[in-house]
C-alpha cells in the first residue's frame, strides 16, 4: 500500500496529459487575394472604332518584330506578352471617345488592339 498512492498519482498525471493532448485546437488564417481592378467591358460603336483607328494609325509609333512578334495571332480576351510596348490612345480619340481614356494600344499587321493596362488584356480590335 505504500506504493499504491504515488502510482495512482503518477497514472493520473499521465492520463491528464493525454487528455490535453486531445484537445489541440487548429486555427487556419484566411488566405489573402491580390485584388485587380479592371475596367468594364468596353463596347464601341462602328463609328467610335472608325475614329479610333484613323487617328491611331496616323499617330502610331514604328513598331519593330521585336516588339510584336509576328507569329502571335492576336485576339480580343487574351493577355499581351509583357515586351510588347503598348502606347497611351492619343488625346484627340479620347475627347471623341471618353471611354477609352485608360486603355493602352498597340499595332500590329495594320490592326489597332486596345489593351487594359491593369491586366495586360486585349479588350477590342480596331481595323480598317
């Protein structure tokens, strides 16, 4: 009997600690997200794209192979490659079509692609 008290003890402490044990708590953070702001869907009239596309092409910077590769078959909805150089739309456009202020442009093979800054995203073609 001298012994049964310090080993019930020692059971109980044992036991206590796997309880402990048991109770772990997990606590998981919300994982943040980058937040894009982007423009709303751009849409154009005949005549607005008209306009667009005259005054570009007479303002329009060379543009080198380099710079616009030949071999990408562009389209509205797909992201330009980042060494492509996109130019601010000319001051007179954007007084005639105030809803292409902050979008960017680029020419190639004779056709004038808006692109979205913010998300590097063709949003409209403009051809003759």
């Amino acid at each position: 009997m001298k012994y049964g008290f310090p080993m019930a003890t020692a059971l109980a402490v044992v036991l206590a600690a796997g309880a402990a044990q048991a109770q772990t708590t997990i606590v998981t953070q919300p994982v943040q997200t980058e937040t894009v702001v982007t423009q709303p869907p751009l849409v154009l009239t005949p005549v607005q794209r008209e306009t667009i596309y005259r005054t570009i092409v007479r303002h329009r910077p060379a543009v080198t192979v380099a710079q616009a590769p030949a071999t990408v078959e562009y389209r509205v909805g797909m992201r330009v490659p980042q060494d492509v150089t996109l130019y601010p739309v000319p001051q007179t456009v954007v007084e005639e079509v105030p809803a292409v202020r902050n979008y960017r442009y680029m020419v190639i093979n004779d056709r004038a692609w808006l692109v979205d800054p913010a998300t590097s995203e063709i949003v409209a073609e403009v051809g003759d």
